[in-house]
C-alpha cells in the first residue's frame, strides 16, 4: 500500500510504498521423512508466494542442540546426514527445525519464525 503526507504549510508531499502480506505466510511443512526411501529428501514448501521474494534460512538440530543441516537456499532440501559429513546419515528419531523467512521489500519487517519437528523414518 501506499502512504502520502503532504504540508499544507509548505506544501511538501512525500509518498512511500509499504509492501505487506495480508495473511501470514502459508507455509506446508512435513513432520516426517524416510532419507533414501519414498520421500528421500525434507523441506517445507511456501504455498501462494514466490519465494524469490524472501530471505530464508533453515535450520536442522539433533536432541543435544548440534546444528547438523542450514540453508539458505528454499530449493536445497535435508536428505537425512550431517552438515560437516554428507556421508553420515543421521539415526532415525525426532530432530528440531527452525525456518526463517523475511519478505526482502520489507526493510521494517522482521520476518517470521516457524519451528517444529521433524521425524526421521528408517
């Protein structure tokens, strides 16, 4: 939307463009995957936007807290391994997601936070 001002005392005017979603962000996210089986690789999906128009971070923990997968890129899903080891698979249990998204025309936005978790099957 738009916001003017203008002073009728000086008759200065000035107009800004305030970018805004009506709705929060839809946001698909599944609890569950199976690396290496139907469905070899997790990632959430935003539903009626382009992500182009988004800054995103994702990031993967174990149950002691270990970052263990991040990305920045929405098209880069987690196929089931460690970030310093892409050969080792994790175990199968339940890991912790934290997603990150700011709408980057938005420069007074500070984003939204999704977190959850994420069942690994083997």
């Amino acid at each position: 939307y738009w916001v003017s001002v203008e002073d009728s005392v000086c008759g200065v005017q000035s107009h800004i463009f305030c970018p805004f979603i009506c709705d929060k962000t839809k946001l698909w996210i599944p609890n569950s995957f199976t690396p290496g089986g139907y469905n070899p690789i997790w990632r959430p999906y935003i539903a009626d936007y382009d992500v182009r128009d988004y800054y995103y971070e994702l990031t993967i923990y174990n149950r002691w807290g270990e970052l263990i997968f991040q990305s920045y890129n929405y098209e880069e899903g987690w196929n089931g391994t460690m970030l310093d080891n892409s050969s080792e698979v994790v175990p199968q249990g339940v890991y912790a997601y934290i997603i990150k998204l700011k709408l980057k025309t938005n420069i007074f936005s500070k984003g939204e936070k999704f977190n959850g978790s994420i069942n690994v099957l083997r």
